[in-house]
C-alpha cells in the first residue's frame, strides 16, 4: 500500500464521508462511465447508481463508507434494506478501511435471499489502483 494513501485511509472518518464518496465514484467511473452520483444523508442507500432508462429499474448501487470494517456487514443490509423497492442487482460496497474477506457469507446471502450481487471495493482495492 502507498503509506500515504493508507495514512489518509485510517485517518479518514465520518467528517469525510463525502470526500471519500467522491474519492470512490471517480475511481468507480473509469467502470462504470454511466454511474450517476447522488449521495447526501437522505440518499436512501444509494451514493451512487446506475438507472436503465429503458427498463425504468436501477441495475447498479454504489454504498460509500467511512465506518470501520466491524460495522461493514450491519451496514450493507440496512443498505438493501432501504433498496427494498428498488433492488439492484448489483450493489457496490466502498469502503477506506481493509474488509478481506469478513464479507464473504453476506456476498452468499445477498445472492440467496435478495438476487443482488454484492462487490467490496476496499482500501486495498483503492490502493492497487491509485496510480492507474
């Protein structure tokens, strides 16, 4: 990891929850050119999305967060739960702290339960790619 990349990410907490929102959906538009950022506190789960005009339905979901990976799990099902009427079928989980996998049964759960796929783009994953 870039030590300054990974000094910014453990320093990073909730008073720079929208910097790192915008950090990720700049990263994220390189994939995804059609990504529409959205974000603010009542955004209802989706900092960022994907919006097929022609079906009328949201393909994709971007969740940015600053909370510690400890929260990660609780976070990404409060996160499905408030896409209830508007499932994706994939929702990407970003986040400045280091998930591995701790998130693998909940990937399995989501596919299972709720036909969503789930993507954890990470701090390891942003510091891969920080100089592409």
């Amino acid at each position: 990891m870039s030590d300054k990349l990974d000094k910014a990410f453990r320093l990073t907490d909730e008073e720079h929850a929208e910097a790192f929102e915008r950090y990720a959906n700049a990263f994220l538009v390189d994939d995804y050119p059609e990504l529409q950022g959205l974000g603010g506190k009542k955004d209802k789960g989706m900092d960022a999305r994907i919006y097929n005009n022609e079906s009328g339905k949201i393909e994709l979901v971007v969740q940015s967060c600053v909370s510690p990976a400890s929260a990660a799990r609780s976070k990404v099902l409060k996160t499905i739960e408030k896409l209830k009427d508007n499932m994706p079928e994939v929702l990407i989980y970003c986040t400045s702290t280091v998930i591995g996998t701790a998130l693998d049964q909940t990937k399995r759960d989501l596919r299972t339960d709720h036909k969503v796929t789930l993507e954890v783009y990470d701090a390891t994953w942003f510091t891969q790619r920080q100089n592409t």
